[in-house]
C-alpha cells in the first residue's frame, strides 16, 4: 500500500474521531446546560413503545421504548415519548420514574435515569476515542521503521542473517488486506541463541528480491534492538 494512501486513511480516521469528539463535546455541554436549568419531577410509564430494527447483517432486534407521563409545577399534565431505547424493558408500565423538564417549556422533558441522559453521549465519546487513537496507531506504525533505523545508526553490531520466510502481517490490517514481512533468524555462537529478526511491513511481495541473508544493525547488549536492512528492496511508487 503507497504511504500517501496510508497517510489518508490515518487522516481519515483521525478526522471522523474529531468530528465524534465535536458532536460529544457539544452534547455534553448540552446535557449539562439542560440539567443545570431543569426541574425533577415524578413521572409514570404508560405505555411501551416497541420496534424491530434489522443490522446490516440482516439480524432482527426487539427494542423498546418507554412512554411517560408527568405533571409539571403548574399542575398541567405532559407525555414524554424516549428517544432511547433497549433491547429489553428498563421499567414496567405504571413504575415511577425520574423526569426532567425546563420550567420555561414544560413540554421539553427528559427521562432523568444516567442511561437516557448520557449513554448516547457515551456512545459518541467511545467513537471518538477509538477512531482517534486508530489513525494515531496507524501513522505512528508506518513510521516506525524510520525510528528504528535511526536509532540503528548508533549500534555497532551488524550481523548477516538467514532469510526463513515472508509472511502475512496478520496483526496488521488495512482495507481487508495484511502486508508481507521478512522473516530471519540469526545464530548468536557466544550464546548458543536463536535470533529471530522482523522487517517493515511492505504491500508487496518482497521475495524475489531477496538473497539467502540480510544485513540486520543491532545493540550487542541487547538483540531484541535491532533494525533489518531492506533498502536494496524497491520502494513502491507513488
């Protein structure tokens, strides 16, 4: 994959994370505002509202949604239809339950439960948090052999080691599809060790440019810092 498309999908997340974390600031902010100048109140369940909704895997789900009633300072009498539903009954038809409504319009009335009040915004937070951080890991992993060739230029081992295999980076995945990777292993005679050394991750194969070693740079204190040479590899246009 060219790292002008993985920049633009690390971009791209990023942006739809920020774009989550706008909508839950706002809402938030919202909610806050809205409590802050509301008044609580004792509400009945009426009725419950109930809709099939269908994934788009095709799976059908029951959810259902409360139906409210309450009375407001002035004795008038409001009904509350939520927003929000569950894939099971939260209450049951006659329980009590917590309103909140803004003295100025009575009509506009929330279920005050921490469920009905925050779980979409919770919801909106994970979103953003997830996709932020996603388009971090995947700018921050397609840089990482940069770093390490860097801190490479100050070891002083440089060892050939056997090429044993390429392999799908299955723990990477992008679009459906997982990049190659170098695998060699290397003989430590000193310490009798097997030295096992990964590549960057290419979205080619990389095999038939390949010999039977490969120059890997590493800390003789500490094998496991190490950075492998694959600069005789093309690079793939952009």
């Amino acid at each position: 994959m060219k790292k002008k498309t993985i920049k633009i999908i690390s971009y791209l997340f990023a942006g739809v994370g920020i774009i989550f974390l706008l909508f839950g600031m706002n809402g938030t902010w919202d909610n806050i505002s809205f409590i802050k100048k509301s008044t609580e109140t004792l509400g009945t369940v009426v009725d419950m509202k109930v809709k099939d909704k269908t994934d788009s895997e095709g799976v059908s789900q029951t959810y259902y949604y409360p139906v409210v009633e309450y009375t407001d300072a002035n004795g008038a009498q409001h009904v509350l239809n939520s927003s929000m539903g569950s894939g099971r009954p939260e209450c049951e038809i006659g329980e009590g339950i917590q309103v909140l409504y803004l003295p100025e319009n009575p009509s506009d009335g929330k279920i005050g439960t921490f469920g009905h009040m925050w779980g979409g915004m919770l919801i909106v937070w994970i979103l953003a948090i997830v996709f932020i951080i996603t388009g971090f890991l995947i700018e921050f992993f397609s840089k990482r052999d940069k770093r390490r060739k860097k801190k490479a230029e100050r070891y002083s081992a440089t060892v050939d080691a056997k090429v044993s295999e390429v392999i799908y980076n299955t723990s990477v995945e992008v679009n459906g599809r997982s990049p190659f990777q170098i695998h060699a292993q290397w003989h430590d005679e000193q310490s009798n060790k097997i030295y096992i050394f990964k590549s960057k991750n290419f979205w080619f194969d990389p095999s038939e440019f390949l010999h039977d070693t490969i120059a890997v740079k590493a800390d003789p204190a500490n094998y496991k810092k190490y950075w492998m040479d694959t600069s005789f590899i093309p690079e793939m246009a952009e």
